[in-house]
C-alpha cells in the first residue's frame, strides 16, 4: 500500500459539476468543456500512487492543475469522482473532527501564496501549528527559533509579514511547515519567490533533511532543474490530465508526448545524468577497447567527467565506492547520450 493513492480523480469546477463529469469522461478536453459548458476542468481521470519516504514532484503549465491535485491530499478541495487515500484512509471518510486531527498531525503544507497570518509575529506563525498540536509556549518558541534559524531569519522573529520580502514570507512558511514535524509535506511552488542563490541553499536543505527523516514530500515547481534535482519521481500535468510519470532520467530520454518533450528540450542532460544511468553492463560492452580507459564513479554526473573524456578520447570503466567494476561507457554511448533525440 501506498502512502498516497489518487485514483481516478476528476475535478471539475462550475455550478453544476457532476452534470459535466459525464461528457469529460467521454474524452471532452478541458477548452471543449469550457466552451460548451461554462465549467473548467481542474483535473480529468487522474491516478498516481505516492511511496512512503520519496519526494514526489508535480509538473506542468500554469493553470494544468498542479494546486489543484495537492490540495485533495489534505481535503482542501473534495473531488468530483474519484478517491484520495493516505496511508489507506480515504480522505472523504474523515468527519470534521478526524479531518482536524489528520491536517494537524499527518501532513503540512507550503502554501503557493505563502498563506501568514499577518497579525501574527515570525515567530507566532511559525509555532502556529504546533499551538494547535497542543504545545506548550517554551516547546513552541524553542522548536520556531530552531526553524526560523534553518531558513535564515534570526532577527526577524518579531517583525510582521508586511515587513518582509515575498521571499522572506515564503522561508516563514517554509519553516512554519518543518515545524509541526508531519510525516507528509505538501510544497506548492515553495521555492519558486526565492532569489537563485537563496532558492538552491532552501533545495540542498530539502536533500539533506530528506536524506534524514525521510518524509514523503508533494512538491510542485514549474522548474525543470528543481524537479530533477528534488523528485524521485515526477508527474507532468497538462490541462488536468496526467501525461507522464516517471523518474527524472526516465521522462528525459523518454518523454510521453510533445508536451513533456517541450519541458525536458533545454536541459542540461550532462548536469542530471549520472554515469550508471548510461552504462553499458560489463557483458554488454565486452568488446570495448580497455587500452585507453579512465574511471569515473557510478554516482558521478556526466558533466564530471566529460571534459576528460572528450580530451582524451578516452572510455570509462564505471566503478562503485569500494572499487568494483559496474560497467562501461564508451566515447560514443556517452556522446548519444547527451544528444536530443
Ligand atoms: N476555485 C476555483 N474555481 C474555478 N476554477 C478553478 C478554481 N481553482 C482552480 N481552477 C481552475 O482549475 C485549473 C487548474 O488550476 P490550478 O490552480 O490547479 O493550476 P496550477 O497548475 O496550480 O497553476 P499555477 O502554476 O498558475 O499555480 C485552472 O484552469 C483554474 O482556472
Ligand atoms: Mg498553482
């Protein structure tokens, strides 16, 4: 069983929904809809399962349904059809008490729109939730200092939203959802006002409290290289329909569809790919030329090692930490590799 499930949700939004669902079930795109009936369709029949532990990265043009997904797996938005499960339970079975209980012990969210509280202090909004969890004031300012710290804010913990930065309001809800220590973090666009330097120090800490406590995380970005770096798989919405999901090295070299092939065109595939993901296994690649060879580890990105190879027309011998022999890459494989197909 799955974390989260979602399976064959539709959301269709308008004054009469489920007179519409019929007609987007019998394969009415989302203008088709729109034209004829006034309704938008937010989602169209989309299912995907979310492992414990993983990040999970949602993809897609503004207005493809990307908030709209994250905000069925806490019951902001109920579905039209279909069931959203998490850890089994579905969401639509929870009465309003349950459903509080689940909001404020199970899972946090990142709002795309920061969603402060502006009469509360830094420090207030991000203790909030654990206020709610029942803590006491000590236990609440402790663990906010801790957090206002990890995103870079000491010294602003008694100022107002208005007073900071859109990015800075954004770090404030970052820290307010690490705060309550959920097992499942919802991120919509959390990163997305932050300056670059800002932005990719806020993803490295993302990597590495993930490599600790292994949370599931939802994360949507518009960005392509934020996905690769953060997802372990990612999913790619088109006009509320799910197009493809994958890993990262998967939807780059097999992209479902024009859509998907549009968002993966410029990417640096030599930044995202690593060597085991292109090597050839040591029987495939037997008649290789070993007389010119340099070793390159298997968790090494391409762009690591290329400029080597490319100078001495070299091929590499793929090793593990502790040395083995894991396969080969040969000259021309790692130069198909990084061609666009
Ligand atoms: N409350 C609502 N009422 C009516 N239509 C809505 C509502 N919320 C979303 N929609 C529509 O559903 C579709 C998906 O919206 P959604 O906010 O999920 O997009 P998104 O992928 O998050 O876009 P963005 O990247 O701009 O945040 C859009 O066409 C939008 O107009
Ligand atoms: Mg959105």
């Amino acid at each position: 069983m799955s974390k989260i499930e979602i399976r064959n949700v539709y959301k269709i939004f308008g004054d009469s929904p489920s007179k519409v669902l019929p007609m987007v079930q019998d394969g009415a795109t989302k203008e088709e809809v729109l034209e004829k009936t006034g309704h938008t369709v937010g989602l169209d029949n989309v299912s995907l399962s979310i492992e414990e532990g993983e990040t999970f990265v949602c993809m897609g043009l503004s207005g493809s349904g990307k908030s709209t997904l994250i905000r069925h797996i806490n019951r902001l938005i109920d579905p039209t059809s279909g069931e959203v499960l998490v850890e089994g339970t579905n969401v639509m079975d929870l009465d309003q008490k349950n459903l509080i209980e689940f909001r404020r012990h199970k899972m946090s969210m990142v709002f795309q729109r920061f969603g402060l509280f502006p009469h509360k202090t830094v420090i207030e909004n991000v203790g909030y939730g654990l206020e709610v969890q029942g803590k006491t004031p000590e236990e609440r300012n402790k663990i906010a200092m801790e957090k206002i710290e990890s995103v870079g804010l000491n010294g602003f913990e008694h100022q107002y939203p208005n007073q900071l930065s859109g990015g800075m309001q954004q770090r404030v809800g970052l820290a307010r959802a690490l705060a309550t220590n959920t097992n499942v973090m919802l991120m919509d666009e959390a990163f997305s006002a932050l300056d670059p330097l800002i932005r990719s120090d806020m993803q490295k800490q993302l990597i590495d409290l993930q490599s600790e406590l292994k949370k599931t995380i939802v994360f949507i970005t518009h960005d392509l290289d934020e996905s690769l770096r953060l997802g372990d798989h990612i999913g790619i919405l088109n006009g509320g329909r799910l197009v493809q999901v994958g890993t990262p090295v998967e939807i780059i070299m097999n992209p479902a569809d024009d859509y998907v092939k549009a968002f993966v065109k410029d990417v640096n595939r030599a930044k995202v790919l690593k060597a085991k993901v292109i090597m050839s296994s040591t029987n495939e690649a037997n008649g290789i030329d070993k007389s010119n060879l340099i070793k390159v580890n298997e968790d090494q990105f391409i762009e690591e090692f290329l400029p080597q190879v490319v100078c001495t027309n070299a091929n590499c011998e793929v090793v593990d930490k502790e040395g083995n022999t894991k396969g080969y890459i040969t000259n021309k494989e790692l130069q198909k590799s990084l061609s666009k197909s």
